[in-house]
C-alpha cells in the first residue's frame, strides 16, 4: 500500500510515522509511505497557497492551484508504479488512488473505515489548514472528506497522522500477533474489556480469579461481560 500526505507541516507527520509499528511496518515494506510540502507545488516566488475568501470573513482559504497540481503529480507517480513491469500484486495495482480531506466538516473516522481504506492500494491525504480549502477541491478532486472527531485541530497533519496509523496497523504483518487488530475496542462495536498483568496482588488490589483460572471458556465468556459492562459505561451509543 502507498499513502502520500499533502501537507503544510511535514514535520508534523514525519516524527510520530517514524516510530514504533509505523516505522517497522515501513521497514518491512508493508506501507510506502511519503510525506510531502504543498508549497512545492506552488509556483509564485513566494510560494502562497491561501488567500482570502470570496465574500468576505475572517481567515484565509487553501487555494485550489497547488491542492490540484499536487494530488494530479502524485496520481500521475502512482500510475507509473502500477504500470511497473515488477507490480506485485496486479489485482490490488489496478485500482484507482482514493484522495481524502482530512477537515472537521468531514464524516467521522471510525474503525470500520479505517478497514475499508486499509484495502485501498493508494491513498492521497490532503490536510486542510487555515477557514479550510477552496470548495471546489472538495467537488471536483476529493473522493471522501474525514473528521476524525466532532472538534477542531490546528491543522489537518495531526489529523492526518491518526488517520494513517489506524489504517497501517489494519494491514497483515504490521502488527506482532495477527489476532490483536481483531481484539481491538470498536473491532465488534464493543469497547475491549479490562486487561491485567503481573503482579497479581498490587496494594491489595487482586487480578480477577477467573483469569488465574486457566479456564479459556470461562475467560472469554468474562472478558465479553466485561467488553459490555465498559462499552455500557463508557460508550452506551455503541450499544444502539
């Protein structure tokens, strides 16, 4: 899989998808990953790429030149590796780039999205900044607007690196254990149940017998009472 993200603040991206799952699953070549500055795609000597808004208010507005120029080279690069006499998989390499927005007008990012991108062979994100992007990137350029939550962040990268976290950690070979991406909270609409470790006697605060017990059937019947006991409290609208 190939992610790009179009950014005004690599940085931002770059530290935290250079560490930890991110980092070997790049190793491992299981994701391409490339961060990019949409101020290369600008070409006034200054390099601008926001202006003001048509009909007034306050703050700037992403321009649509260099939003459109980046996401048209990127898709362009993309192409050339697909058509690559050494594609790995031509199944996954003929389907088309799917380009995102990161904003807070977006629809909400749950785990259930992040497993339908996850199956996607290249995906563009375009972090928005600033009152926004020129509207017409979104008509006529993106294929799906995301929020990751109902508030809003300085700028779409820090968005934009939860978003390919979440996404990369679904893909096979990223994580240790093949099972722990379907053991996640959210995996079955259920928050993940309480989980414990050594010791088993802290303060006086005793690990539940059960899981002492040995007894698989019994764990797991407990820890889906427990999954629902959280979810109930801490999340009741996913019981809906």
């Amino acid at each position: 899989m190939r992610i790009d993200i179009v950014t005004l603040f690599p940085e931002i991206c770059r530290a935290p998808l250079s560490e930890s799952m991110m980092k070997r699953a790049q190793e491992k070549r299981i994701v391409d990953l490339h961060i990019h500055n949409l101020r290369d795609w600008t070409t006034d000597k200054h390099h601008i790429v926001d202006d003001a808004p048509f009909g007034g208010g306050q703050g700037m507005v992403m321009k649509p030149e260099p939003i459109f120029a980046a996401v048209e080279a990127l898709k362009k690069t993309s192409d050339a590796r697909r058509s690559a006499p050494n594609a790995r998989d031509s199944a996954i390499d003929e389907r088309q780039s799917k380009v995102l927005l990161m904003s807070p007008a977006g629809r909400r990012f749950d785990q259930e999205m992040a497993r339908q991108l996850s199956l996607e062979s290249h995906v563009i994100i375009v972090c928005g900044h600033y009152e926004g992007v020129d509207h017409r990137v979104i008509d006529h350029l993106v294929d799906l607007e995301i929020s990751i939550g109902d508030y809003v962040l300085t700028n779409g990268a820090i968005a934009a690196v939860v978003l390919v976290d979440s996404i990369v950690r679904l893909l096979p070979g990223t994580l240790g254990h093949e099972q722990s991406a379907d053991d996640d909270s959210f995996s079955d609409h259920l928050l993940e149940a309480a989980q414990y470790t050594r010791p088993a006697d802290f303060r006086g605060w005793k690990v539940p017998e059960v899981l002492l017990s040995g007894n698989h059937a019994e764990i797991a019947k407990w820890r889906k009472e427990q999954s629902i006991k959280r979810t109930r409290e801490n999340r009741p609208d996913l019981l809906g």
